[in-house]
C-alpha cells in the first residue's frame, strides 16, 4: 500500500497559478458502517450458520451475498441485545458494563424500565451519552466520529443516532462530531416508514410522535419508504463529499427494519406470492428494501470510482424480534432459528447478529470468520482502517481492534472474554430476557440471572440454539466464568438491581453458588 | 462572581432517584455575537461620534440604543474592509496578512480579484480556511468555535458564513464545530431577502443563484423578510439550548444589512414619510429590521432570565457600501460620513464599525471607550469571557484579549499597531479603494498603495475624514510607520502585487521612500 500519492493541481480557472503547484493528499480509506437496526442473524438469504437455513430461503438480499462474495463474513459477531447499548459500545468503545446505558433511551430523565416487584432497578444512564460535562445520568465520553473528524474525515450520519434523550445534547449527532446530519434525533424507533404518512410527522398543529423521524420534509406526501429517502439523501452527502476533498465515514444507520413492519411495495408482492402471510411478507420487504440500499450505495462507489477505497462494514444492533405476536406470523422465539429467543435475550438470539466486512486490498474476497467479536471492538478498529493517530479519549476503551481477523486468514480462536450486562427489565417476554450478566469465553457462555442467582451454561459450539444447560456438569467452569465476570463487573464499576423486599444487592455472579 | 453553584436534581421523574443528588454546574455565560453584514460606523441612531449626525437623524435602531445604555460603545474598533477576511479573522485570531484570506471567496480555487493591466495579484487563500490538511488556497486552522464546543458551549450558527469557498471544507459551518447551522454556507452575499422570492431559490429545477440562501424552506413563499425567518429560526435554536444545560454561543450573522438594498416593508413606509427616497427608504428600513432582530433576541434572553449571564457582542464586518449608485441615493462615498469612503477602502470608511458589548456585573453599563482593537481581538476574548482553556491551536493568534477594555473604566490609550493588508483589487472604484497596507499607531494611521508606492499619514484624532495627508509634513512618522508596517508584514509571511511589466514584486513600504 502507497499511502501517499502526488496529485496535480492542473487547469485551475485560478489567474497565475504555477503548473507546478501541487497538493500531498494521503489516501486514508473511505470508510462506510452500514448499521441496520434490529436484523436478526437470520433476515437474510445468506447462510451465517454455513448452509441455507429456511429463513436464509425466505429472504432475498442480493447485495449482502455481493459484499460477503467481496469480503469476509463474521459468523460470530456480537452486540447488545437492546439498542442504546450497542450505538453507545459502538461510539465510546465502552462495554455496556462501564457506560452504563444499559437499557434504551428515549426521554429526558426518565428510565425506560419495566415495573417488577421483586427489584429495583439501578440509575443507569438514562440520558446517554454527551461530550459535555455536568449533565445528568449521562456518560461523558470523546466519541469515534469526534476522532475521526478531528482527524481530517468528513463525517456524515444518516438514519437512526440514539445516542442521547430528548433534550439532552447526546441527543443530536452534530454534538459528536458528524459534519452533516440526516434524520437523527433522540428516537430509536420510528413511527411510520411511508412517505405518504409523512413518515410519522403530523400537520394539523398537534405534537408530533416522539418517533416522527426528521429531516425528510423534502418527500413528505410522496409514495417512498424512508428507506429509500435516507439511501437517496445519503448519495445526495456523498456526492458532496466527493468534492471536498476529504476521506468519508458515512454512518449508514437505517430505522429499518425495526417495527412497525409497514410494507415496501416495491417488493412487498414477490413475498405473497411465495406464499408468506401480509404480516411476514411485509418483515421480508423491509429486509430487502435495506438491502437494496446497501446496493446503491455499493453502486455509488464503483460508479465513482471509489469501490476500491472504500472500507464497508455491515453490522446489526442486535438480535432480530421474536417476542411479539403482533407484528409476526412465525412463533414466538423462533425468529432468529436456530439461534434461540430474540431481541431483549441473552441467548444468541438477541446478541448475535450479521456482519461482513468489505475491504479491497486489505481483506480477502470471500472468505469468513468463526472467531467471536463484540461491538465496542468497532472503535480501535474503524481508528486503526482510518490510520487516526490521535485518540485521547475521556473514557477508558474495552474494544480491542479486529483488524487481525480482517487481515489474516488464520483461524486461530481468540480466547479472550466477552461481557454483557443487562440489569435492567426490557419489559417483554421471552427466553433469557430479563436482568441478566454474561460471558463468552472460547466456546462456554455463561448466563447469570439477577433475579434468581440461576446460572446457565451453554457450548455454544456444540449447542447454538441453548438448549442443553450444562451447568451442573461442569461446576469448575462455572466458577471460574463466574470469577471473571464478577471481576470484570467490579472493575467496570457496573450495576446491578436491588432486591426490594430486603434492600439488599443482588449478589454478583461469584458471591452465589447457583 | 461565583463560578459555580450546586443546582438539585428536583422532582424528576426517574425510578428511584435519590433526592440528594446534585450536579455541579459551572455557570459560564452565555454568548451572542450579533454580527451584521456591509454595516457602516453610521448606519445607527446611536451616535458613535459623540453628537448625533445626519445620518444618525435618519435611522432608527432603539436596540442597539438600549444594548449600549446597557453596556459600553466601542468608538473605534476596526475590522477588515471586505468580508472574508474580517469573518476569518473573527475565527482564527489571525490578522489577515497571515491567514492569506485577503479577499471575498465564493468558488472553488477561483479568485475574485478584478483584473489590473498594471498589477499581478497574488495567489491569496482562494479557497478560505478549513481544519483538514491538504485543501488547496486555504489555510489549516483551529476555530474560535471548535474551541467553544470542545470546552462545552453548545454552539449555534445562524446567517452568512463565508469562511470557505463552494465545495471545500470550508463552506460548511459544521466543519468548524458549529452544532447547529441555520442558512450559512459559502455565499457571502444574497440573492434575496424575501420569502415571496424563496429568498432567490428557484423552484423550476433549474440551478438557483450561488448566493440564493439555503436552510429556510420552511418560510418559502411567505411574507417574511430573511432577517425576521433567521431571527425565528435562532430563537428556536435558543428554546432548544436552554433545555441542554450547556452555556451557548450563538453567532448571530445577519445576511442584513448587504445589498440588495429590498424593502423591509414593517418599516419602510415611515421613511418614505419621512421624506427619504425610494432606495434610502429601504436602506434603512434593513437596517430597522436588523435592529428588531437584536430586540427580539434580547427579549428572548429577559424573558427566560438569562440576560444577566449572557454576554452580547454587537459587530459589523466592514465599512457601509458607498461607491455603487445603483443601490442608494447618497453622493457616493458620503454614507459613512464624517468618515471618508466605504466598503472596500483602507480609509475609515472602509475599517471603522459600530460596536457595543453588554455584559452584566462585568462590562459598567452605560460607558464608552476611545480605545481601538481589530477584529482579530474577538477570538482570545471571546475565549477569555468563555474562560477556555485549552486554547491549543494550529495557527499563530494575532490578536490580543481586550478584556481589559471591557472591565475597566480606564482611558489610558492602547500603544500597539494595528495592521492591515489587502493586496488585492475588489473592483469598486473610490477613495482608498484598491490594494493597500496600512498601520494605525496611536493617532497616526499610515496608507501604502503598493501600485504607485504612494503614501498618506493622517492623524485620525484630529482629521478623522483623513482629508489632509501629512505624511511630507512628518517624514520621520512616516519611515517609522513604514518600518513597522513592512516589519509585521514580513514576518506574517504577507503577499504582495507584482508588476506586470517587470514581473517584479511591489516593494514593501520601508523600501520605498514615498
């Protein structure tokens, strides 16, 4: 690689500039973090599990297969299993455990817990993140895109933030550092994808819903998916960015395919003729329509001669949904098969998601990975493919670069630890939903439960679905798991519920046997 | 003053919050810098000279009156005579001389320098300034706002930018750490002040003017004039700062009172009965509304009791317009009278603007200063009223804090130079108009042309029309300001014109005689 190159300045309409003039530009990669929201590992027609599963049949994503064909498919990568942990992980290279915005945000002050009668739940960080000090229930941090600008990126988010409550300042990507803003607010959901409904936004005088996505005034009243208006809006960024003269991160962070499962028409059709019901041909509508976007911009590069770079990075936010019948027609839990449970879970379900990595020159086409990667991992990776030098943050970094995996082939297992802590009560439904903690080390996850101090442990590569507990047969694997993540917690400074009836805190993983 | 205080968490609404909690709050001031564009020294009922003249008869700004009954006049404070070099001065500390941005910018490594059968111009900073290497004709800087920002103020943008031209970094005020930007972008100018006009957007498809003002859809097609929509449009931006708990810059940058001269028409009609012409009528009826828009502000800030810790700046950016009779019907160069010439001179007319500053408990209501400062001032005071401290930059800071100005009630004259360099052609033809340096030291202020090596001394204090040169009479004030004009140049790395017929550089002022 050539990281510098010499670039004339020729034909300048400027009076009296010398021909000899030149500029040194160093071609630091474009870098694209294509985030959808809620994709379960399976909402898509590419099999992560190695062969094509029934869903990996139902769905169609022809550009996901494109890019996995272009670059390296991550089998085993994981995030949160709600929403505001993973983006936080993700611009603070923080576990969950140490920022502490262990549940979804939305308004100013105020948790989004569920009631329980048995626990309290702690002050979590309510109010996200900010890059300021003194305000509340926030963590103050040095954000990747505040690094990567400072760095010389021109930084462009499009889509969904979620970083910060409503009237906070995390609550607006311009406060950490993107350059240009489209459609981000406080929301993590959305109200309505369809152009026709002014994507949620009311008229008549009246409030509009707090999920209302913004920034879309220019086709409200237009048959279009906001899918297709941000993918439309986000070309509209680069094709300014390509004059300024500046490497790129555009954080493309689709709402979809989070609910409500409206129907992209443009290809809502082919699924009913297949044969899905309404309710499940319009999931499958939502998925490809993203994936369509992420042809278009694909599209975009090669047509600007930008493809090879330009790093791409495909990455979900956590597990698919599986625990409300309202929206889905499959049964309950069984969205994300063979992955048990969804959304909310600690089961594969809700933490594993889809990933793949295209990076000419520096990753090889078509190839993949069964070594395990966390979220926060994307913040010393996406420093080191940007080569930022800098990276004072105020925040420690758990994170630890994967450009290993992205540049070898090997396959040599990591064995480091993987953390999660969730003790908080998402409100639905489900297997391993609820206040839990857990650890990924080598092929043993162990799930511990707040509530009732019970203690699961899975082989993950043995048993994906989390069927057999294997606990009481490998009690020192138990306590060692338990050690270390006890350990960890304690060191993150994490929190924990309270028991109401005694006041008392539930024990850590390692202050209980089972 | 107390710099901080302990503010309760009262009554919020989160699950178990214990009512002890406090956050320790530094209560910094606020900012607003209301910066108007193309304002001349006169160009107010608010007599600078110390006795109302005829031009100060004619307006009527009551706001800026209050402002200055409330805080202190500046009678001599000075700014580049064209725009972008006063604007990247503001941002940068720097004096012009040294950031090269010596004319106005619009288009990409195009200048807009008229041409001249005598004169070669120089290869200025065509481009303006950015924060990203590389860029070609700019300058690499630290803003005054990006400092804002990284120190905690939330920072707002609102009106004319002009920092960088069309498709550079430059041109986007979010590049520079502005979090919010309301219609700023590369024009220095406009197309239109009228929302019937869509403020000179087209709508047929076809590409709108360069200077037509963005970011104001929402007021398209309306009777409302641009000063009123960004006045709006800021006071939204401060109801929204106010919930974010951060202290907040607002740089206030009217497109007003910039040609076209269009009519405001909530004031024009009592000028018309007032006896002016059609095109003074409107001239002034600008500059009423311009006046309305600091009211507004002002009540904004007392009616959400944050006017007593809230600094407001009041500026322009170079002297009124004087030497275009298509936009007024004064003599020419006579609308800045009893200063000689206008917009685009090195003479008084060109540099002096109106200025006030209110802080309350630290500026003395009420009170004047004679003392002088340049634009270049604003950067480290504005960062000291912030108390900044990390002031770490990329650029050689010219200007010098007037702080001291500000808090004291002293008269005691300032001693140092004050600089400027334009070795450029703007165009316009009038007194002083066309490339020059120049130094103001004490009473004396010493003019070079650098085309015919000319040199005027006036004594400012005495003949502030600088009618009567008396550089033969003070030969040696003359080789002593040369001195100093020619040292402070060169060691800023200035440019210069050549001589087309030679292709020999002009020489500095102390290489000529006179």
């Amino acid at each position: 690689m050539n990281p510098k190159k010499l670039i004339p300045l020729a034909l300048l309409p400027f009076t009296g500039l010398s021909a000899q003039n030149e500029v040194n530009i160093i071609t630091r990669p474009n870098i694209i973090l294509f985030m959808v929201d809620d994709m379960g590992w399976q909402d898509t027609s590419l099999p992560f599990t190695g062969t094509k599963t029934q869903l990996n049949e139902r769905y169609h994503t022809p550009n996901m297969e494109k890019l996995a064909t272009e670059g390296k498919m991550f089998t085993q990568a994981y995030a949160s299993a709600v929403s505001s942990p993973t983006r936080v992980s993700l611009m603070t290279g923080m576990n969950a455990a140490r920022h502490r915005v262990t549940n979804w945000t939305l308004q100013k002050n105020s948790s989004t817990d569920s009631k329980s009668d048995v626990l309290q739940f702690p002050e979590w960080n309510v109010n996200g993140i900010c890059q300021v000090p003194d305000v509340p229930f926030t963590y103050e941090v040095t954000s990747l895109t505040q690094l990567l600008k400072n760095s010389g990126y021109h930084t462009i988010h499009c889509g969904k933030a979620h970083w910060g409550a409503i009237d906070t300042p995390g609550e607006n990507p311009h406060h950490f550092g993107f350059e240009v803003n489209i459609a981000g607010h406080a929301g993590g959901g959305l109200s309505s994808y369809l152009g026709e409904q002014n994507f949620g936004n009311r008229t008549d005088g009246k409030p509009s819903p707090l999920q209302a996505i913004p920034g879309l005034e220019d086709y409200w009243g237009e048959d279009i998916f906001a899918t297709e208006a941000l993918t439309q809006e986000a070309i509209k960024a680069l094709d300014k960015a390509k004059k300024l003269g500046q490497p790129f991160y555009l954080y493309m962070s689709h709402y979809a395919i989070h609910i409500p499962v409206d129907r992209d028409m443009r290809f809502y059709q082919k699924y009913i003729d297949a044969g899905l019901s309404e309710k499940e041909a319009g999931y499958a509508s939502l998925i490809e329509g993203m994936d369509k976007s992420l042809g278009d911009l694909m599209n975009w590069l090669h047509e600007n001669e930008m493809a090879n770079n330009t790093a791409i990075i495909f990455m979900s936010d956590n597990g698919g949904l599986s625990s409300e019948s309202g929206w889905r027609d499959l049964p309950l839990h069984t969205h994300n098969a063979p992955l048990n449970s969804g959304k909310g879970s600690a089961y594969e379900g809700g933490v594993r998601v889809p990933m793949i990595v295209k990076w000419p020159g520096r990753v090889k086409p078509d190839t993949k990975t069964d070594n395990y990667l966390i979220i926060e991992d994307f913040f010393p990776t996406i420093l080191d493919i940007a080569q930022v030098k800098d990276r004072a943050t105020k925040q420690l970094v758990d994170g630890v670069s994967f450009m290993p995996m992205l540049e070898n082939d090997s396959t040599e297992p990591t064995n480091r630890n993987l953390y999660w802590n969730f003790p908080n009560l998402w409100g639905n439904q489900g297997p391993g939903i609820g206040p839990t903690c857990s650890v990924r080390s080598g092929n043993w996850k162990l799930i511990y439960y707040y509530e009732t101090q019970k203690k699961e442990l899975f082989n993950i590569a043995h048993d994906i679905g989390e069927e057999k507990d294997l606990s009481h047969q490998n009690p020192d694997i138990v306590q060692k798991l338990s050690q270390d993540l006890g350990k960890f917690l304690r060191q993150a400074d994490a929190l924990r519920p309270t028991f109401k009836a005694t006041g008392k805190l539930c024990p850590w993983p390692d202050e209980t046997s089972f």
